[in-house]
C-alpha cells in the first residue's frame, strides 16, 4: 500500500493511501477513528480486483489539522475527497463507507455523481446520527455533555483502556455482553482500539460535533447508482431500522443484513460481508 500527502483546499495535509493495482478503483471512506487497516479483511479479499484508494480524515491520525475549528464539517471531508481524486485522476469508482463513510459519500454523491460507478454502505445511515444510535435514547445535551467529557476528561482513562486492551480484555468483555463477535481479524480491532487511543481528542470531537449535524437524507431519492446496504442485526449505533428506512428511499438499492454483527461487522463477519459485496459487484460487472 503506497502512503504520499496531499495539500487539500485549505492547506491541510493530507495522508493518503493507495494500493495501485486493480481492474476498479474503490474509495474506502473511513468510520470515524478508524483507518486504513480497518478495511483488512476487504484488502485481502478484493486486492487482485480492486485498486483501493483512502485517506486519514483532517486532524487524525497522519494528517494534519485544518487551520480552522470550522472546518471539520462532512462537507469540508468531502472536498478532501474530491482533491484527492483529481490528483489521482480518478474519474469513476466504486465507493465504499463504513459509519461516518456512509455519510461522506451520500454527500458526495451531492455534488459528484458523475463519479460513481457504485455505491457499498456499511453501518451506517444517511444523516443526523446522534438522534438514531440507540434509537434516539439520548437527548442532544447528553451527547454535548459527552463531547465534553471525551475531549477533557476521558484521557485520565487512557492508561487503564490501553492495558486492558492489549491484553484483549475489552474486546473479551465486548464479546460477552454481545457487542462485538470474535474472528480471525480480531488483532485489526485491537489495533484499531490501540490507535485511537493515540488521537488527539479535541481533533476528535470537532468531526464528531458536526457529523451529528449533518444530513444527507435529501440526496436518497437522487441516487441513479446499484447501491448495496449492509447492516448488523446488533449494531447500536446505527440500527437495522434506519438501515432498511434509508435503503427504501433508494431506487437502486439492495440491503444485506449481517445476524449478529454490530457495528463492525466487516471485521466480525469478513466471510459473509465479502461474499455479499462480491456478488453485488459481479452482478453488475463491476469486477
């Protein structure tokens, strides 16, 4: 996987990933705090077929931060998007999104159509987030109550977190209450727990903060593209119900329901997602 930077719309660098070979070009749009080594189980799978392009969104992880606090918003990601693509000449592809990525490119989708070939979301849903996870449970003061507690008070917690979870324990812990099924991709969640403990929280939550004001539910009926949902039966965070509400609002779209995957079922269930985007693509000759 070949790592360069790009300087995006505003300057901010950007930290971009790219596997150089395929038939294809598939754009991986991160879940928040996730990265590139997340997608594992999809690069093993679909690296002779697909070329892989990704990015580290603004302020985490390799790249860097804006120079605004306002410039956090989906749209503005999404500009990085479309400045990562015109360096890479890249004119159509398949675009992939998992959580926040599902968000990201139904945004994308607003202003660049013209670039998809197709479109697989992930656990995900078309906007407003926080009045869905855990079926809208929790008011708008408890999130802000919460973004204040992850940017200022959740790092005395760290050390214990970072023990805990590089011996397993959180992910033991999250298997027992059923909020994550073990696999053979487990050490990728782990890691992927290990590295966002690294994050820079204030980072973090400027994202988070406008990623729960953003909706993209209007560009639902506008999607001319074969669009594949996938959803987990357990997944909290993104329900089943606004997975099957978002996927009848799209001509096009084929819904796939992984039992018992939460909401990181492509590292839950690697088998079954690959095997459910691997047909979807061949359906429609897309590799």
């Amino acid at each position: 996987m070949k790592e360069f930077f790009v300087d995006s719309w505003d300057g901010t660098r950007l930290c971009v990933y790219d596997s150089g070979k395929g038939d294809v070009v598939g754009i991986l749009s991160n879940g928040l705090g996730g990265n590139i080594r997340a997608w594992q189980p999809l690069l093993d799978h679909f690296s002779k077929k697909i070329r892989f392009v990704s990015w580290d969104y603004r302020g985490l992880y390799k790249s860097g931060k804006s120079r605004s606090k306002y410039f956090y918003r989906v749209q503005d990601h999404a500009r990085d998007l479309e400045v990562i693509l015109d360096v890479l000449k890249i004119d159509k592809a398949i675009f992939f999104g998992w959580s926040m990525g599902v968000q990201l490119n139904f945004e994308f989708y607003r202003t660049h159509p013209e670039k998809f070939l197709a479109l697989i979301q992930i656990n995900g849903v078309s906007g407003k987030p926080f009045r869905k996870a855990f079926y809208g449970r929790f008011s708008d003061f408890f999130w802000e109550l919460f973004f204040y507690f992850m940017q200022d008070g959740m790092r005395v917690f760290f050390p214990l977190v970072r023990i805990l979870a590089q011996k397993s324990v959180l992910l033991r812990l999250a298997s027992y209450f059923g909020l994550f099924t073990l696999s053979k991709y487990s050490h990728i969640a782990k890691e992927t727990i290990l590295s966002w403990l690294e994050l820079d929280m204030k980072e973090y939550v400027k994202t988070f903060r406008f990623l729960g004001q953003h909706d993209a539910e209007d560009v639902l009926p506008h999607i001319k593209v074969p669009t594949l949902i996938i959803y987990g039966s357990r997944d909290l965070f993104t329900p089943s119900k606004f997975a099957i509400d978002m996927a009848l609002k799209i001509r096009k779209a084929e819904i796939c329901e992984i039992e018992n995957g939460s909401h990181y079922t492509p590292l839950e269930f690697p088998a079954e997602v690959n095997r459910a985007i691997e047909e979807f693509l061949r359906k429609f000759y897309l590799i």
